[in-house]
C-alpha cells in the first residue's frame, strides 16, 4: 500500500466492536456548507463530503484530533488531501 502519512491500518471489522465510542455530529448548516466546498475542490461524492465535513466541524470545535475511520478508498484519496488523522481499515 506504500507509505501513507497519518495512517493507521486495522484489521477487516474491527471498528464495528466500538460502536459504544462514536459520536454523532449533528449535519447542520456549518457542515453542510464545508461540504459542499469538499465536494467542489475534491470531487468527493455528496455522503463522502458530508463524513470529511462533520469530523472536520467536530475538530475544529472541540480542539481535538478524533481520527477518521474509513474502508473507502476515495474517503481515504481525499482525507489524505486534507490532511486528516486517518484509520485506514482493510
């Protein structure tokens, strides 16, 4: 897979076992609108944008770096553009 900067890798499933952990960011006007300028600069589809969007509205208002957890590839291609902690699952 090569080098991937700010990747961590984990095996197929094993997010799925910490449902209890994750966080619901409410889709409001501030995430729709950084959506819609992810999906224009990065060419991500509509649900894509709206996943990079809310955890980049929730880092930026909570100070903290949660990862993004993603199996996509085109979720990864433009988490890595922006720059995003990710947790790449095979």
């Amino acid at each position: 897979m090569g080098n991937l900067p700010n990747v961590t890798l984990l095996p197929s499933g094993l997010g799925f076992a910490n449902r209890s952990y994750w966080e619901l960011v409410e889709v409001g006007e501030i995430v729709l609108n950084q959506a819609e300028e992810l999906a224009q600069k990065t060419g991500v589809r509509t649900l894509d944008a709206l996943h990079l969007a809310s955890v980049l509205t929730f880092q930026a208002a909570s100070g903290l770096a949660i990862p993004f957890i993603t199996a996509d590839v085109r979720q990864r291609k433009a988490a890595e553009a922006l720059g995003v902690n990710l947790v790449w699952i095979e």
